[in-house]
C-alpha cells in the first residue's frame, strides 16, 4: 500500500471517530471499535491525537456489566466558536454558536446603519465586547458571518445589490480589518434557510418573511448559489405586474408587495398589535388577514410549481401563525391545486427568534466539521 493511501486511511479514521462521537453524547473505546469496526490500538491512538488536538476530552465512565468501568469520550462542542450578525436598520444582532449549533451568547446592539468604516469599527467593537463579556478567548473565534438584505457575490465578500439599506457595495474586508478573525457576508434568506436545516435538515424551499421577504432553495443539502447571488430571490416574482403595489425593486406587483410584514402592516402597526386584533375578532383586521392568506397561498402554489419541493415558511412569521392559520393555507393551496396532491407540502419553520444571525454562523461550523 502506497504512504499516501495509508495517510487518507488514517485521516478517514480520525475523521470517522470524530464524527461518530459528535454524533452521540458520549462513547467507550469498545463501543467506538465495534461501530467501525476498527481495532482498539487503532482507536486508542486516535483518540489520542483527537484529545491533544483538544477536539475531545474524557466525560466520566459508562457503566458495564462485568469490570471496571470504561471512560467514556465526548467532543469539546466549545473547542471553536462562530460568530453571525444579522444587520437592521436601527440595530445589529450577534448570536455566538458551537460547533454543535448551540447558542452560547446572544446581544442585540443599537446601531445606526450606515455604509462606512465608522460602522465597520462599531460593529467590530460590539462583537469584541460580547466575547469578552461572555468569557470566550479569541483564540476560539474561527469566524464572522454577517447578514445582511442584499444579494452577495459568490464568495461572500461585497454586497452586488443592497437596496434596502443602501449598502451596494460594501465589503467584508471593512469589517475584517477591525477584527482578528475573517469575515463573510451571507444573504438574509440563506442564513434562514440554513438556520432551519439545521433543525429539521430536509431540501426544500425556504419562504423567510419579515418586514420584508426572502426565498432561499437548498436541494441535496447544498444551498443553490450562483455568482450573481441571484438564486433564490423569488421574492421579485410578480403577482401583478400592471397594477401591483411598487416594490422597493422599482417594478410593480413582486411577491414582496403583497406577503411580506410590511405589505400585511399599517405603518407604525407591529405584529403583536396585529395578531393580538386578530385573536380578538376585529372584524378590519380579520378580513385583512384573509385577504394576505390568499395573496400568501397564491406565492405559494406558484413557488410550488417551479420546484416541487417542500416548502417551509420561516422567519419572523412563524411566531405569530397558528396550527389552525396553517391548516388554512394548506386548504387553500387544495383548492388552487391543478394537479392531485397526495401529501402537504408546506410546514412552519420552529426557528423563530434571531434565525439570520444563527444562520450566519453556521457555514463556517460546517466548514469545520468537514476538515476534521
């Protein structure tokens, strides 16, 4: 056997205990052998190198039948740390993630946006304290992800389209030189999608609605991305291309204009305020409802006819829709259905508090996860 066929031998048993302890709670050097069918000198060895590698640590014993018992081994989740910003208008919120996609700090910092390296430093200087004040070394922070409204190029360095907060143009690198970790601008919607895969990690079409709307695609696991960051924006698409509302895009009747918070919202109405309303019956409000849930299900269907594929309504919405609005939509769908349906193809998203800021940390927790 050549060296370099022995080398990828070992590093795909390094890799495989590793990614077998990750996923359970904790393991037994026997328990780890029978499951790959490795020897015990092999596995001891790794492991080995896993704990200097400070991957794993020793997590008490299991408990066995006969002798003494064995130790048990378990990944260091805190090893590596990612950090994802999700940017508004008024404010910035950062979510610091383990490897094991937990969250370990959350902040929501009043910041005024603005296209500009004084922002960059502001930002910077947030994300800095939160490390500090939660404890975790630098040395832990393997990356930034920004999100943000706005089509990015393919490998995540400036933004090609940013319209709603008028940032085209931005780079990452403005961030990076006030820190000492790398930095990467994600999509809004994508870092939704990812959020949500990440709990429930099946292909679908991710319909993220807040003030405003997003659509991301992930099929076969991956998120469909194309240079010009314009996979997935579906959310232009037009209802009513004559006579729709004006989108913020310039055109008329995108699908924006008729399902997003905004489009559902009386200025200076927030969704508590509405759903509340709703919950109590007022009539105004109640046949404003229904007319959004037919403009809903008809972006819908439409989606559904270009990708048959699950799709998942995710983002700020979710907190406010119920089982009954859902089942609602579902029925409405049916009725719009020109082909037969045998199953729903529709579900609520379950990450409903700070998804982009989630979701921007995780392209680089996978990353990780992939070298190991």
């Amino acid at each position: 056997m050549s060296t370099s066929n022995m080398q990828s031998i070992k590093h795909s048993n390094y890799s495989d205990i590793y990614h077998l302890l990750y996923d359970n709670e904790k393991l037994s050097k026997q328990d780890i052998a029978d499951q790959l069918n490795l020897s015990l000198p092999t596995v001891s060895s790794n492991l080995q190198k896993l704990t200097e590698q400070k991957l794993i640590v020793k997590n008490g014993q299991l408990k066995s039948l006969i002798g003494r018992r064995a130790t048990a081994y378990s990944i260091d989740p805190n090893v590596s740390l990612s950090i994802g910003v999700e940017i508004f208008a008024h404010r910035a919120t950062l979510a610091v993630l383990n490897l094991k996609n937990e969250v370990m700090a959350l902040q929501t910092s009043n910041l005024d946006f603005a296209n500009d390296d004084q922002y960059a430093q502001a930002l910077a200087q947030a994300i800095l304290t939160l490390i500090q004040e939660h404890g975790f070394s630098q040395n832990q922070i393997a990356h930034v992800g920004i999100g943000i409204q706005g089509l990015i190029d393919g490998d995540g360095t400036t933004i090609l389209y940013g319209k709603i907060l008028n940032c085209t143009g931005m780079k990452a690198a403005t961030f990076a030189q006030y820190l000492p970790f790398p930095v990467t601008f994600y999509h809004d919607a994508d870092c939704v999608a990812r959020a949500e895969y990440s709990q429930h990690p099946t292909d679908g079409i991710f319909l993220s609605i807040g003030e405003h709307i997003g659509t991301a695609v992930i099929v076969n696991g991956h998120m469909l991305n194309s240079p010009s960051g314009r996979n997935g924006t579906m959310e232009h698409i037009t209802l009513n291309a004559s006579n729709g509302p004006v989108c913020y895009c310039g055109r008329r009747g995108c699908i924006e204009t008729y399902c997003s918070l905004n489009s559902l919202l009386h200025e200076d109405e927030s969704c508590t305020d509405f759903f509340d309303q709703l919950a109590q019956g007022v009539p105004a409000v109640s046949q404003r409802f229904d007319q959004y849930l037919d403009y809903l299900a008809a972006a819908i269907y439409n989606l559904h006819m270009f990708v048959d594929i699950p799709l998942v309504i995710a983002g700020n919405l979710t907190k406010y829709l119920t089982a009954e609005n859902l089942a609602d939509l579902k029925q409405r769908l049916k009725q719009r259905s020109v082909f037969p349906e045998t199953e729903s193809y529709l579900r609520l998203g379950t990450v409903n508090n700070h998804a982009v800021a989630i979701g921007a940390a995780i392209p680089a927790i996978r990353q990780q996860l992939q070298d190991i």
